[in-house]
C-alpha cells in the first residue's frame, strides 16, 4: 500500500482515500512597540482535527512565530 508523509506523519494511502474530518485552529499573539515605527511580536497557533477514518488518527500542529512589523 503506498503513503504519504507530510511533517513527519505517514498517512496510507488507499483506492479510496477520501474522508472529512472537523477541522479547528486557535491562536493568540502579542506585539510591543518598540519605537513609533518597529513592533516586535509572537504568537501561537495551535491547528487540530477529529479522527480521519482512513488513518484512525487526529491532525496535530502547533506554530510558534516571532517577528518585526515597520510602518512606512
């Protein structure tokens, strides 16, 4: 049966490989001016999905950002 891996997950792959699933994020973040024109800033998104009927297993991600806004 072949598979396919996506961010170190394996998912089989089947004849019949279509499903749905409930899909949901979240996320949350803070910036602080640093002068009139730079923010700094970070944030937290957390993405997660019910079971996949194909894989009997839940989609998981969680994504940390930092970064720099400038107003022109």
């Amino acid at each position: 049966m072949k598979s396919v891996s996506v961010n170190g997950m394996t998912f089989p792959l089947s004849s019949d490989d279509s499903d749905w699933a409930f899909a949901y994020q979240i996320g949350a973040g803070i910036g602080y001016a640093i002068n009139e024109k730079a923010t700094i800033q970070a944030g937290y998104r957390y993405f997660g999905t019910d079971k996949l009927s194909f894989t009997k297993e839940r989609a998981e991600l969680h994504n940390v950002t930092v970064g720099v806004r400038y107003r022109f």
